[in-house]
C-alpha cells in the first residue's frame, strides 16, 4: 500500500534533458496542469542529481505537496507518458520518460487532441506554427475524452478508447534485462560523445538492436560510439545502417566465453507459461542459434529477424513463435516468403504478445484443421494448411 513510508527509487527511460523543458511548460502544462508539471520536474531534478533513492515523505517534505497531490499528479503523468510506476512489498520504481518533442507530440491523435480540447484549435495552429510543424486540421477528430481515470470520459465515447496509442514508449516494451542507463554510462565513459546530443528515439533503436542480437550494454555501447557522427544534426548522430551491419559482423567473429546452457526443448509437456516466458525473453539470434546446435545465424537469416522487428514492427516473442511455427512445418527450414506472410496475418489481426501469436498459430491451427471449410478470399495463412502454401 502506498505509504509517505514507501521507498522509491527513479529510473529513465532514454535521456531526460533539460533543454526541454520549454516544450513540457508550451506543450504539456495545458494538458495535465501546473502541479503535475511540477512533479515531473521534481523527479526530473532528483534524478539529474543523483538522488534517486528515498522515502515519499521525503518528496513530500521538500516540495510542500499532499499525498493526494503527489497520487494525483502521479496518475495523470502516467497517463500521458511521462511516467511508469512499478511497486512491489511496498517499494517502488518511477521510470521517466522524455518529453515528447513537437513533431512527435502532434503526430499522436491523442495528445493533439488534448492540446486543441484545452487551448482551441487557433492557439494550437499558432504554436504548430511556430514549432514549424505542418499539419492540416481538416480532417481532424477530437479524441481528448480517451484518457481514462485521469481525466473525464464522456460514457458514450467509451467504445472508441484507445489508450495505448497515447503512451508511445510503452507500446513495444522489450522483455529483457538491457539497461538504457548502463549503456548510456558506457559511452560516457569510453568516448566524449555529449549524451545530450542522442535523442530517445536513437538510443531506443540501439536498445531494440541489442535485443533482437542479445549483445549486452557495453557491446551496443561500442557499436553506438563507432557509429556516431558528430557532424550531422541532432536526430542523425548515430549511422543506424553501419549499427546493423556492425551488429550483423559482431555475430559472426563472436566467440562466448560462457559455458553453453542447456538446450530448452519445446514437447507437447512444455508448460505454455513456460514456453511464452522463453519466447518473451530471449533474443531471436540466441533462438535461431539455440535451434541450431549452438551454431550461429547466417547473415540472410538474421536479416529475417532485423526485417521481422523493424518494418513488421514485431517483437523478440513473437518474432521467436513465428520461427518455432516456421521450423516445425518447414522440417527445420527458414524461408523469407513463408514467414513474411505469417507476419503479415499477426499483423493484420493485431497480434502485440507471444502468448497471442502462439495462441493463433498453434491452438487455433489445430482447432482450424479439424474443419474442411475454407474462405478462399481470405489470404490470411492461420488455418489453412500451411504445408502446402507457396514457398
């Protein structure tokens, strides 16, 4: 139960930077209001100093806020993104996330609707403008009443809730133990490379890069430094085409230290929490490799994964049921063509988790071949007999 006795200890996600906090007082303020604003900066400020472990009361007592103004302002700031909380016996974790600049604001239906529901569509276009942000409002819909808890939701708009669109950073959350922040120590500490000149987004592309290769913090540290260019604009600095390849040749001369672990073999026994655990957290070149008696993925294989993560937008578990589901009616086989369109179906049908593409994969193509009918319109590949599809 949440207590002024809790602890709590402050984490990032990304880089937090000051520099912008005149788009969070321009941007957000109108939306969730001074004293939210206020405790975003408060944590902020603890953060960047260092003080990132103490009781509530001791936010409390330095910042003159109730508890329920604290509670309050918690919840609206994990509505709008800037704030994860996670708790466990009494103890809990606030992640930071960075504010959002212009471009990225308005190109999220919710947040832009807030900010029109609360400053009018005039002042919006004005501050668009002087951002520099082109965008048309013509064919524009308010969708400020989709934000549940935080803030009112007229009843009748319930069925057009959508809230996972608002918090962007949280959509493809990675199941993995990569720390942004100890990646982050590492380049600060191996190259002079100013931390403020990457933005989220670029470490979170390095983040996505180590999971889907399980390279650790100081791998990807090394990649990222070997990869910055420090002539081009803010947004550009890390070269993302020399990461992939770099990450692809790091594959082949890499030689573990590590004593090979046992092989998870998947029977029908396999507990399924199990088995979508395994999925969720490994990287989809330990799978491949894993599959293959150790031995690691040819390059055409690993742009299979690379392609599966960044233009089907899938994660590592579902990336990993789709090459256990390929593989087991391939008879041990990888093919481009086959597994593209298995993404294409997941994605279709809105698949996020491991547990969902196993489930539509595995269960429903059992339950499904035990019927005779099929819709020939349909070209979607969860259903029909998957042997026999064009490879």
């Amino acid at each position: 139960m949440f207590t002024i006795e809790s602890n709590y200890t402050i984490k990032s996600k990304g880089i937090l930077s000051f520099d912008n906090t005149n788009f969070l007082y321009n941007l957000y303020l109108p939306i969730i209001g001074y004293k939210s604003t206020f405790v975003y900066m408060l944590l902020m400020n603890e953060y960047k100093s260092k003080n990132r472990k103490n009781s509530i009361s001791y936010l409390l007592n330095k910042s003159n806020l109730t508890t329920s103004d604290f509670l309050l302002s918690r919840k609206t700031l994990e509505s709008i993104g800037l704030l994860n909380t996670y708790e466990k016996n009494d103890d809990y974790i606030f992640i930071l996330s960075s504010v959002l600049l212009p471009n990225d604001f308005f190109s999220n239906t919710i947040l832009k609707g807030l900010f029109v529901n609360k400053v009018g569509q005039k002042r919006a276009l004005e501050i668009m403008e002087s951002y520099e942000v082109d965008d048309d409002y013509k064919d524009f819909k308010d969708v400020s009443a989709t934000v549940n808890e935080s803030f009112v939701v007229d009843e009748k708009d319930k069925t057009d809730l959508n809230c996972g669109e608002l918090i962007t950073n949280n959509i493809n959350d990675i199941k993995d133990n990569f720390d942004e922040e100890n990646l982050l120590k590492y380049v600060e500490e191996k190259s002079a490379i100013d931390l403020t000149c990457l933005t989220n987004d670029e470490i979170v592309a390095i983040h996505k890069l180590g999971s889907l290769y399980g390279f650790n913090e100081k791998i990807m540290g090394q990649i990222l430094i070997d990869s910055y260019r420090d002539e081009k604009p803010i947004g550009s600095k890390i070269d993302l085409t020399y990461c992939k390849n770099r990450c692809k040749k790091e594959v082949r001369y890499f030689k573990p230290k590590a004593k090979k672990k046992d092989i998870f073999t998947i029977s029908s026994t396999t507990d399924e929490a199990s088995l979508i655990n395994y999925y969720e957290t490994n990287s989809p070149r330990d799978f491949l490799k894993e599959k293959q008696n150790g031995v690691e993925p040819v390059s055409s294989d690993l742009d299979i994964i690379l392609f599966l993560s960044e233009n089907m937008n899938l994660s590592n578990g579902v990336i990993n049921v789709i090459l256990e589901y390929t593989i087991k009616n391939l008879n041990g086989q990888i093919n481009r063509k086959y597994i593209e369109k298995i993404a294409a179906t997941l994605t279709r049908k809105g698949v996020k988790s491991a547990l969902d593409a196993y489930d539509l994969l595995f269960n429903s193509h059992n339950k499904s071949s035990e019927k005779t009918e099929k819709n020939d319109e349909d070209d979607d590949v969860i259903g029909y007999d998957l042997d026999k599809v064009d490879i």
